[in-house]
C-alpha cells in the first residue's frame, strides 16, 4: 500500500459517499428519522437524518478495496457496521442513553476482539506502562470517549463533518510517517467519506449525519489512532490524537464539566456547546464553522509537526532550534484556542451587551455589566434586553441552576 492508494480511497469513499447521501435523505423521510427544529438547536426547518449510512457506505467500498483482507480489518469494519446500526436506530426511535453506551461497547469490542488494541505506552517522566490483561479494556474505553467526544459536538451544518475530515487527513500523513499503511487507508478512506457528505451537509444543509454518522465517525478515528500506535509506544502516539481532536474534546469537555457542576446527567442536552454560544452572540452557521474548521487546522498541524519536526533524538535528547520552533507552533495552537475561546465567547458578547444595557440605560455600570455577563456564560442562558419602549421579557427559568431571572 502507498501513498498513492490512500489518495484513491480518499477520492472512491467521497465519491460514494456525495452520491449515497441523497438515498439516505429519501430512506430518513420514508421511515421518519427526521430531525425537527428545537429551542436548543439551530436548525430552523425539519431535516433527515441517517446520512452516517452514506458515510459508512463510502468507507466500507473504499476499505474493501484498498485494505488487506485480514481478521483485524474485518473486525474493524464489524465494528463500524454496529455503530452505524446502532445510531440509525437512535435516529429513527429514540434510544435511551443506556442503550446507546450499550452499542458503543459492543461495536469498540469488535476490533478489540481482532486484536486492534493498545498494549503499552511510554509516558514522560512515568515511563512506559504495560496494560496486560487490561489492554482490551484500556481500548474499549478509549474508542467509547471518542466516540461519544464526535457525537457530544456534532450540533450545526458541516460541523462534525469537516472537522473529522481535516482530523483524518492528518492521521493519514501521520500514519504513514509510522509504517502503518492500513491505519493510513482507513483515516484517508475516513475523510474522504466525511468530506463527500459535506457537500451534501455544509450550510444550509439537506441532511444531516445523526447519530449513525457522528458515531461512526469517532470510532473510525478512534480505531486509526489505535492502530496506529501498534508499532510505536512512544507518548507522541498518546498525545498527536488530543491534539488532533482537541476542538471535539475541549467542546465536549467544557459543555459535561458544566453539565455536573449542575447536578445535570452528563449526557444531558443542552445548548452551551462552542458553536450555541457563537450564534448567540451574532456568529452565522458558515461563520461558526470556519472558525472552527480554522482552530481545527491549526492544531492538527501541530498535531503533524509532532511527527515530522526533528526536535528530539528519541532518546531524551532535543534539538534546541527545533524544540523552539515547536513551542512556537505550540503558543500559535494556544492563542488561537485562547481567541476563540476567550475573546470571541466572552469579550465579543460583553460589547454586545453593553451596547444591550445602556440602550436600555445609559447610566449602567461596568459592574452591572460585567455581572450580567458573568450570568450568561454561567448559566447558558442569554435573554434579550428590552428596548424602553418594549415590555419586560417574561420571567424564565435557567436550566441549569432553575433560578428565575428577568434582565431589566
């Protein structure tokens, strides 16, 4: 396998895919797995699910063909089929959140089962660590959290979609620099099949992926960094991953650290997710998502550079120049999460609510106005203000915290 071959699975799945998706948008409509607009959500009209099938779909033609026929690809591809079954079935009758981890275990076992799983890993300062007998374990655990990572944070048009396509290019160039050319395939065979359905899915999307999709998605990303960690147990093959998919896992961790700070379940649903909160402080669809397709990129070529920037000798030594170059690379990763997280969240809603307030009142403070921001981002609820010659909004409950609260 070459490189040449993970270009041909990239292009055969993102074909198949941009071709089966509108199947999938007539199948969704026959059975009913249709997405209807909700308060939490930005949708603003009822839109198909089940468009994972297409992504599935194009994966499974271009592994086919592409991938050696051998027990840990078709435990691989078993896996995938599960998942899929198992969110299509979200999609059209609702499951509860038992039964969804439930299907997540069973389809993270198949693979796992093949003998796609992490045995040993080397940790700075800790040293290596040998999982034995609890190495299917470790990896079912991971492929769960990935898995669940991609769902928690698709939430708008082309979101997950690109997001896992930028992702699985970066693990193809990433797997090969490890002579891991079937991990290389999968991820191209992975993007290319994102990427075909977001021609289908980018806004203002005909359908979107569901349950079937997001789902998928984090276990085939999820089972490339497994694999490609089989040769390798440096703590790059730890660390490259988090950075590749920082942006679904910082998302999913602040909108669960939230969650339980409320006593709320942590899969929950709620609408304090990064793109929620950008449309809530004015951010279009298209806007949203190509800032975080940005943040994405950026960190995903960090994420490379890990593998090919020669900063160290592999054996505890680094190379002064390359080592400050990379933590140049790393201080560009951190002001870009630190803009978007930070000045575009909170600083760019603090101005909108200060030209809010003192429409309203002219006198009002800074410290009314940073409470009433402070308030917002806490509880993820941000009322309108209203104008002198409207009537108060309606008191309203916060999710979160079931308080009522009315903004003067």
């Amino acid at each position: 396998m070459s490189h040449r071959d993970a270009v041909y699975a990239f292009l055969v799945a993102g074909a198949a895919a941009a071709i089966l998706t509108p199947l999938t948008i007539w199948l969704a409509r026959r059975v009913g797995a249709v997405d209807q607009p909700r308060e939490r959500g930005l949708a603003d009209r009822p839109m198909p699910r089940l468009g994972g099938l297409a992504i599935l779909a194009g994966t499974i033609l271009a592994a086919v063909i592409w991938l050696p026929d051998r027990g840990s690809t078709r435990g691989i591809l078993v896996g995938a089929v599960i998942i899929t079954a198992v969110g299509a079935t979200d999609d059209v009758l609702t499951l509860a959140p038992q039964w969804k981890l439930s299907g997540q275990i069973v389809a993270a076992l198949a693979p796992v089962l093949s003998g796609v799983k992490v045995t040993d890993l080397t940790l700075p300062i800790i040293g290596p660590i040998q999982f034995h007998s609890l190495s299917g374990v470790v990896t079912m655990l991971g492929l769960v959290a990935v898995m669940n990572v991609v769902n928690f944070s698709d939430g708008i048009d082309g979101l997950a979609a690109g997001v896992c396509a930028i992702s699985g290019i970066a693990f193809t160039i990433i797997a090969f620099d490890l002579h891991h050319a079937a991990a290389a395939i999968l991820a191209a065979a992975t993007a290319g099949a994102a990427a075909g359905f977001l021609i289908h899915n980018f806004h203002p999307a005909s359908v979107i992926m569901g349950d079937s999709g997001s789902n998928l998605l984090g276990y085939l990303l999820g089972v490339v960094a497994v694999l490609g960690s089989l040769k390798t147990n440096a703590v790059v093959t730890l660390i490259t991953p988090l950075v590749v998919l920082a942006v679904p896992f910082l998302d999913t961790g602040f909108v669960v650290a939230k969650r339980l700070k409320y006593k709320r379940a942590p899969w929950a649903a709620d609408a304090n997710h990064f793109h929620h909160r950008m449309a809530r402080i004015g951010f279009s669809q298209r806007r949203t998502v190509l800032y975080l397709y940005a943040w994405t990129l950026c960190l995903a070529g960090i994420g490379v550079a890990l593998r090919f920037v020669p900063y160290s000798d592999h054996h505890g030594h680094l190379h002064t120049g390359w080592t400050v170059f990379m933590l140049g690379l790393g201080l560009v990763g951190l002001a870009a999460s630190v803009y978007l997280v930070y000045v575009l969240e909170i600083l760019k809603f603090k101005g909108l609510r200060t030209r809010q307030l003192r429409k309203v009142d002219p006198d009002t403070t800074e410290w009314q106005i940073r409470r009433s921001v402070e308030q917002g981002l806490e509880t993820g609820e941000f009322s309108t203000v209203a104008a002198p010659d409207e009537p108060p909004p309606p008191p309203r409950r916060t999710e979160e915290t079931g308080e009522i609260t009315r903004v003067p």
